[in-house]
C-alpha cells in the first residue's frame, strides 16, 4: 500500500493561539478600513445629495426631484439642454467593453453640457468629471447661474 506517514512527520503543522491572534488582528484591521470607507461614502452621498438639490432648485427645478434614483438623471440631463431620452445610453453599459465606454462618453458629453449651462468653461467640466461631488457643490452653492433659461434682453429697434 501507500506510505501517508510523511504527512503527519515533520511537515505536519500545527495552527497555533499566536496564529488565530495574528489572524483575528488582520481582520480586525479590515473590518475597520471597511467601515471607514462606509462612511467616507456615506458623507460623499450625502453632500451629493445636498448639492443636486440646490442645484437643481438653482436650475429652475423642483430639489425633491434630485431624489428619484433615474429620475434625477433625466432632470440632469434637461438642465443640461440635453435630451432626457440620452439616460437610456446608460443601458450600454452592459455590453461588454463598448458598453462602459459608451456610458463614459455621456457622462462626459453630460458634464461639459452642464457647466456651459452655468456659464463654465471646459477646464470646469473636467472638475466636474474627475471630482464631481465637489464641482456639483461649487456649482450649486457658488456665485454661477444657470445660463439656458434667460431670454435675450436685447432690445429691437423699429
């Protein structure tokens, strides 16, 4: 028959107290980076919100409608003088790797159409891609103005 007597010699180990130790404080120091990063985006979801609400009022909308998951997207888009019928784009992105590309290319087209809308530049629209939440509040809470919804007050001369 075979010899299985190697495996219990000297190649055998045994699990240690000082291992579960080591073990427990790895997991301990897991368990506390993942409840750090819960509530770094708990407070990044949070200001998003207070910020897409006061955009939007700022916009001329209703700030409830910030509230609405897909909704609020729509509304996004109509503040950015885009069509509301783009947010179906988003659906791309379940095609594999066209689909996020897809996706990307209209959160950008997005984000430059909304800081024209406030009368921003394209340097300002790469703000609102990379750090959006903080772009969204300087928007919301700074001095822009929303830009699409002025008629031109210029006057005819007869």
């Amino acid at each position: 028959m075979y010899d299985y007597s190697y495996l219990t010699s000297d190649y055998a180990r045994t699990v240690t107290e000082a291992d579960y130790a080591a073990l427990g404080g790895v997991m301990g120091f897991l368990a506390g980076i993942a409840m750090f990063v819960t509530i770094f985006a708990a407070i990044i979801g949070i200001l998003t919100i207070i910020a897409q609400w006061k955009l939007f009022t700022k916009a001329g909308e209703k700030g409830w409608k910030s509230l609405i998951p897909v909704y609020n997207m729509v509304v996004l888009f109509k503040i950015s003088g885009l069509s509301g019928w783009l947010v179906l784009g988003y659906l791309a992105a379940i095609i594999p790797v066209i689909g996020p590309l897809v996706a990307l290319g209209i959160t950008i087209y997005l984000m430059i159409n909304l800081a024209k809308a406030f009368g921003k530049g394209s340097g300002f629209a790469v703000g609102l891609i990379i750090l959006n939440t903080i772009f969204i509040m300087i928007l919301a809470f700074g001095n822009a103005e929303y830009q699409l919804n002025k008629k031109d007050n210029t006057e005819v001369i007869e």
